[in-house]
C-alpha cells in the first residue's frame, strides 16, 4: 500500500495531506507498547518529529523517498518488498519505535494501514459500535454472507457488554432488531437469550465463555473480524512475530532430538535451531533387579518420582527415585512390593494424584494404597482377563476393559458405576484422550465362520482348518464418545493390535500392530497418519509409547525411537537380554529419562550421558549413577525378593 500520488515526491512535507498513524497496532488508547509506554505525545513536536493528531506522526525534516528497482525484496527472492516493509512498520510501531516507523513510511512510500483501518480498530476498541459497522462497509468485506457474520460478531459483543452492565432493554432491543435479523440459528439465538436470566456479571462472563468489557474481549472481537477483511488491507496483530513464532515451530519439528521447553531454550534469529544428539537419554544408568520373573508392564507416578512394574511373577513393585541434597546423583529402591495377587500381574495405572495404584491379574483388579501398600478393594466383576485400566483425566475414578468384551466404570474409591453395552471386540488396551473427549480401544472382533468351511475342517483338512481360523476374527480400534458412549469410528486394522497410547493433545492414538509395525491414527480424520517400521515383535504383548517433551518421540520395545513427526528411526538401544522387550514408559516430569522393562526381569533407566562422572561412593552406598572407570555409563542395584539391597 502506497501514499496516494500527491505524497510520492522526492521529498515529503512535515504537514503531508495523507497521515499514517504512528502507534501500536496491537494497542487502543494511548498507543502504549507492551513496557506501558506512551508512544504518541499530546501533539507536541519531539526529537525533530511532529505529531498530527490522534497519534498520527512524519518526520519533522523531510525524507526522501527511495525508489528501489523490482518489486521484491532480493533479486533472488519471492518476498515481496511491500508486504516485507509494511510488516516491519507494523513490528517497529507494536514495541515502540514510532519515529523510525514514520520515517521508514515516509522513505519507502508505503503505509501499513489506510486511516480508515485505524479508524475501524479505534471504534471496536472504544466499543462505538454503529462506526465500527459503517467502517467495515468501506474495508471490501469478501462477499455478502462475510458482511454478515462480521456483523453478527458486532452485534453479539454489544449485547454482551449490555447485558454486563445490566442495560436488560437496550440489551433486548439489539437481540430482536440486529442479532434476530441476521439468520442466526435457533439454537445460538435461543442460547443468547438465555443469557438474559443470569444472576450477575460474573455469571454471565462463566456461561457465555466471555470476559468481559474491561478483559480482551474486545481485542479478540478484532482477531475474529480480521478473517472477514482482506489481510492486504488490514494487516494481522503482531504479523510478523506469528511468522517468527511459525519459523521457531518448523525447526523445533524439523529438529530430530528436540526434547526441551522452547522457552528453556535460547532461540537465536541467528541461526537455525538444533539440539546436541548428546543430550539425549540412550544410556543405560540404573538396572533395576528384583522382579524373579518377566517384568510385563510398567508406569510411571505423575510427579515422576515413581515407577510401578508388573510382573509375571504375580508382584507388582513399586520404585522411588530420590535425590540427594544437591539434587547431582538419584537413589533408586524398591518402596513397595505388592504380593497379594492370585496371577500374574498385567496392567497397572496410578491415579491423578499418585494416591492409588490399580493393578490387575486375570480377572481380578486390585486397588492399593500407595503410601502404605495395602490393598484397599478387591474387584472381580469382570469374567474374563482385564486387559486395561485407565483412569479419567479429572480423577473421578477410572475405565476397564477386558478380554469379556465388557468396558466398565468405577469412582475412585472402586465401586462400580456403570457397565457399558458389550463392545463387540474382545478388548486388548484402551485409552481415555486427555480432554475427556473419547475412549479408543483396540481388540478382537469375532467373525461367523463360513459353515462350508467349518465341514471341512471337522473332516480333517488342516488348511481348511487353518483358513477358517483365520477368517473367524479381524482386529479393530473401536473410537467413542466418552459422554454419550456411542460409537463414533469402527476402523479394521491389519495384525494384533496389543496396545494403545493417546497423545497429550489427544489428536493421535499410536497403535502398536504385530508383528512389526506401530501405526499413528489421526483421531479427527479417522486416518493412518504415519507407520514407525524397522523392529521386531513377533507376537508378543508389546507396550509403545510418546515420550520426550510434547511427547516429540515415540518408543517401542528392544528398544526403538523414532521422531514422532517425521518417522525417522534415531536409535536402537541395545542391553536388554534374551526374551522381548515388554514395555517402556517416558519419564512424565524429566525429559531425559525413560524406563524399559524386559522378560530377563530387568527394568533399565535411560538417561542423557552424564556430564562427568561422579566419586566412586563409599562402600556402604550404591552407586546410583556411572561407575567409576565404567565407559557404557552402566550401574546394577542388586535387591532380593523383599525389596532388601544385596
């Protein structure tokens, strides 16, 4: 966007006929940056600037204006020159700089915004609702239907600020005479109006999801107009920072072993970003040793102090890690073995708070204390092997699921709630997404058999017998809605299907299919996002999982990460012995951290390498982490069965 004809000579007056604001464009009133400064005076000339009015500002001696040649910013480049420029304005003005923003205006001949823009954000910040409404007729609204919703966004926030300062009439008048007209659904208009019944402001902000006059509403109002006026007119708030925050997020993508909070990470407009491969957990500090069977399952506490196993061997353990007094070497020890289970132990799940543990053999769930380690309830309803437990995401109490096709609900203190109508999978692992929105679970769904081929395989044809077998079931991940429990997707997957994780933002579900690949599912689509090839599970019961911070990785048995986004394989760790790697389980609270558990009854802690090593110990001490002299940064706490150090 240009100055008009008039103002493009060599060089500008200090009174030019057309003024660019030179404000904030983020800010109202007072053009303060984000530090609470003003950044436009009372009209006074400062510095060698005038000031023209409503914050309107050019340089007091002339500038000359450059004429560049092209219209990009580079010769070998696609950036357009006038976008870039127009976007620095808009940056230097929303931090401050007012007279270098005037001045890089009047230079280029470009504006950032037309006044009649400035004006419009003006009327919706000072809450003049019948300018604001002339103003977007001028600013080329993009088709009729757009001019009518930008209208209805307009209106409703007039009505909520009436109704916020208990103006009832003027509030009724608005909802009949502007909202009513515009076509609004029935249901939208019946829930406006409702909100005429609330007892105060208070209640009113909590029910419309709304905060308020003297909140942002009124700068979120301008977020959700900017989608109706064409960005070349009205430039987006703070463009160029959504851009720079957009670059940082591609290259913390792109970035293979990205596993720290971005803001705990210097971000240089330098260079691009890239994480040390080194600081990433690939070596084996701490075997754990106690379990005299295969370790089958593990989880790990929410504080992360904590880590529970389940074993073949019909205990289930449950492991403190602790610091010492300056927090540079960690005790592991086993604080509770749990022996009361008539089978072998195969799910496990702490509650929100860490206070109780679930754990489940064959049928039966247990319900443990996990301060004391006694078992608080005993639950047999379920007739077949309990395959799963989850807790729901607000602690109210937790989801089973079992080989009996049965899916049931408990309180938190383990009575029975609720038992859902028979699934039609024989359910093999299911998971609650962390909104609270759905249950994903993975089974086993029984087919008829072909009764011609039945005959056959009752007269003695193995392959007939072989054939019928295997069209008698096919494996599904069955999605509901957590609320109404109807259905939402039935989706037929290829392999068993032994197990299933959300991820933290509940959008994808990682599925793991023997017996050699782990799918990723996009909830919202109802597609296969990505597969993570190149392990080995043959047919056993295999746990994977998100690991790393905003669960960047995902981990599988024997044990293998992968880079969530893209797919690429980093590493194949190796140290486990004979048997399969069963489970592994990202530290929730320390990045750098993450436990596998195996059938040569082993849990090993992964860990980034340790900056230095640490004093060999006392005698009367475990070393907790390297080995004095030791190169694959290994140590082994040996314990006996009751959980006594040896």
């Amino acid at each position: 966007m240009r100055f008009t004809d008039s103002d493009q000579d060599s060089t500008l007056s200090a009174s030019p006929d057309f003024t660019a604001h030179a404000g904030p464009s983020t800010t109202g009133n007072g053009h303060t940056n984000g530090n609470g400064f003003v950044a436009s005076t009372n009209g006074c000339a400062t510095n060698g600037t005038s000031a023209v009015g409503n914050g309107y500002r050019h340089p007091g001696n002339a500038i000359a204006k450059l004429s560049l040649p092209g219209t990009t910013l580079y010769d070998d480049s696609y950036v357009d020159r006038e976008e870039f420029v127009r976007l620095v304005i808009q940056s230097l003005r929303d931090v401050g700089y007012i007279e270098s923003a005037a001045t890089l205006e009047a230079e280029s001949g470009y504006v950032m915004e037309e006044p009649e823009v400035y004006a419009f954000r003006q009327c919706i910040l000072e809450g003049s609702w019948t300018k604001a409404e002339a103003a977007l007729m001028r600013l080329m609204v993009s088709d009729d239907e757009g001019l009518w919703d930008a209208k209805f966004l307009i209106s409703q926030q007039k009505y909520l600020e009436l109704l916020e300062a208990k103006k009832t009439t003027s509030a009724l008048h608005v909802l009949r005479h502007e909202l009513a007209p515009l076509n609004v659904e029935s249901d939208q208009l019946h829930t406006l109006s409702s909100l005429m019944m609330c007892s105060d402001s208070d209640d009113l902000r909590q029910r419309a999801g709304w905060d308020g006059t003297s909140g942002t509403s009124r700068r979120q109002l301008l977020n959700s107009l900017q989608r109706y006026i064409p960005s070349s007119i009205m430039i987006p708030q703070r463009r160029f920072s959504t851009l720079l925050n957009q670059a940082q997020a591609h290259q913390r993508q792109q970035c293979l072993y990205h596993n720290s909070p971005s803001d705990s990470i210097a971000f240089s407009l330098y260079t691009d970003h890239h994480c040390n491969k080194s600081a990433f957990p690939r070596i084996t500090t701490t075997i754990l040793e106690v379990h005299t069977d295969e370790v089958w399952n593990m989880e790990w506490s929410h504080d992360g102090c904590h880590l529970a196993s389940a074993s073949k061997d019909k205990t289930a353990i449950i492991w403190r890690l602790s610091y010492d007094a300056e927090g540079s070497s960690q005790e592991w020890a086993p604080h509770l073995v749990l022996k009361d289970h008539p089978y072998p132990v195969g799910c496990l799940a702490w509650s929100m708070d860490d206070s109780t543990l679930l754990t489940s053999a064959e049928n039966f769930i247990k319900v443990w204390n996990t301060k004391t380690g006694l078992c608080i309830r005993s639950l047999e309803q379920h007739t077949e092997t309990v395959t799963a437990l989850a807790w729901l995401p607000d602690g109210s109490g937790f989801i089973s699921g079992g080989l009996d096709r049965d899916i049931m609900h408990w309180d938190a203190d383990g009575n029975l709630r609720e038992k859902w109508a028979a699934t039609g999978i024989r359910i093999t692992d299911l998971a609650v997404t962390p909104d609270f929105a759905r249950l994903v679970t993975v089974g086993i769904h029984q087919l008829p058999v072909n009764l011609d081929t039945g005959r056959d395989a009752q007269s003695g044809d193995a392959a007939a017998a072989g054939a019928a077998a295997s069209r008698a079931s096919e494996n599904r991940m069955i999605v509901y809605d957590l609320a109404t429990k109807q259905i939402e997707s039935t989706i037929r997957l290829e392999g068993e299907l032994t197990s299933v994780k959300v991820s933290l933002d509940s959008k994808f579900a990682l599925i793991n299919h023997a017996p050699d690949e782990i799918h990723l599912w996009d909830l919202d689509a109802g597609r296969l996002s990505r597969k993570y090839t190149g392990q080995r599970q043959g047919r056993h019961v295999i746990r994977s999982c998100f690991g790393g911070y905003d669960g960047n990785f995902v981990v599988n048995g024997n044990v293998y990460i992968w880079h969530r986004d893209t797919g690429t394989l980093l590493e194949i760790l190796s140290g486990h012995g004979e048997g399969s790697v069963n489970s592994v389980a990202w530290n929730p609270r320390n990045f750098r951290m993450f436990a596998s558990c195996s059938d040569d009854h082993t849990i090993r802690i992964w860990e980034a390498p340790p900056e230095m090593m640490v004093e060999e110990a006392p005698p009367t001490q475990p070393l907790t982490f390297l080995e004095k002299g030791s190169s694959k940064g290994k140590t082994r706490q040996r314990w006996d069965a009751d959980g006594v150090e040896i």
